[in-house]
C-alpha cells in the first residue's frame, strides 16, 4: 500500500503529498487512506494543517483491517469542517501473480510503430514518451487494446489500460495487461493495478488476470 500511494501521489521530504503523479499532475486530494489486511496507510495534502491532520489520524487509528469499502462519512464530516468536499474516490487495489497469461498478439509501442495506435487508441499517443512501457494488443495491424505505466516510481508502476468499444470480450486487455506486467517486473518495479469500486468492467477484468487484491482506498479532494 506504502508503494501504491507514492505511485498515486508526489509527496514533499515530509511525506506529504503534492500532485498527481504524471505529466501536469493536477493538486493530490487533501486525504488518502488505503487499508489493508496488515493495517492501514494515511496520507495528506501539503495544505492540511497540523490540527486537522491529527483529527484525521485518530480516526484513521481506529480503521479495522475488514470490511469494505471504506467509510468515507467520518472523514467527509471533519474535512467539511475547513473545506467543502469537492471529490470522493474510493475502490479496490490489486497486485499481481506469479503466472500470468501468454500474450501472442501484445506489441510494444515506441516512437517507430506509434501509428497502430490510430484509429482505434490515438488518445495514447502523448503516452508513448511518458507512459513506458506501453503495450497494445494488436488485430489485423491495428492496436485494439492497450495498457501503459500511467504513474510510477522507482519500485512500482501504476497500470492504465483502455479497449476499443468494438473490440472489448475478446481477451485483448488481458494480453496487453499481461505483457505490460511482465516487462514491469523485468524491470525490477512492482506492477500494481486499481480501480474504482463502481467501475465493475475494470474489477472483471482484474478477476480474469487473477490478481491479488491486497487492499483498498478511499480519496477525498
């Protein structure tokens, strides 16, 4: 979880954080809590200061280690307090296996073969210098999926992934997602993956690789 939110999040020397963690990162959310089985990791905003950050820890003590989602009412009700509450996030974060799927139709995309992202992905184009590695699954010389580090640190990389509308129940993201988290471990990082809990095609796509979820986390801005 430690890995996870430092890949979410820039943090200053004392641990707190900044930014988004990618090109032209918009502001961190002034509150992360991210559970796991182990306990549980808190983190918040450069602008929070000492007396609410220690309202908020408290809270954050008490955290059992079961049951989800996370309950955001508490920590919503003491933020309010200084701020209104102007974004909720909250879902699962899973790791991945040691197996993993064979990919035949994976490819990784680099500034010599960027157009099989057009038609279908062009959107991922900006993704081919800051997103590495970037792997597509490709059909008939055009990439359908793709799954590229869309946050990462030192020691894990964050995964993006998006499937052409026409395309998706094929198994491509499972390719792409597989391919991507092998060269991320080669690498020597941790390849992570999350996502919210109301986005159900995501979470079926995780069962599909068979990831291990080892928590979850709650953001609010």
């Amino acid at each position: 979880m430690r890995a996870h939110v430092e890949a979410l999040f820039t943090h200053d020397d004392a641990g707190r954080m900044l930014n988004v963690n990618e090109p032209s990162g918009k502001p961190a959310p002034r509150f992360f809590i991210g559970r796991t089985a182990q306990g549980s990791q808190w983190r918040f905003r450069h602008d929070v200061d000492d007396s609410l950050r220690r309202e908020l820890e408290l809270v954050c003590s008490s955290e059992p280690t079961t049951g989800e989602p996370l309950v955001s009412a508490t920590y919503e009700n003491i933020l309010a307090r200084v701020g209104p509450i102007r974004g909720i996030w909250s879902g699962p974060a899973y790791s991945f296996p040691d197996e993993l799927p064979t990919a035949p139709r994976a490819v990784v995309i680099s500034q010599t073969n960027r157009e099989l992202l057009r038609p279908h992905l062009e959107a991922w184009l900006p993704d081919i210098e800051t997103g590495q590695p970037l792997i597509a699954c490709v059909i008939d010389g055009r990439a359908v999926s793709v799954c590229c580090s869309v946050r990462k640190t030192v020691i894990a990389h964050e995964a993006g992934v998006e499937t052409a509308t026409e395309f998706r129940g094929r198994g491509c993201a499972v390719e792409a997602v597989a391919a991507w988290a092998r060269i991320v471990r080669d690498a020597g990082r941790i390849p992570l993956y999350s996502t919210s809990w109301q986005n159900h095609a995501s979470q079926a796509l995780a069962a599909k690789l068979r990831l291990l979820r080892f928590g979850a986390d709650l953001h609010i801005t």
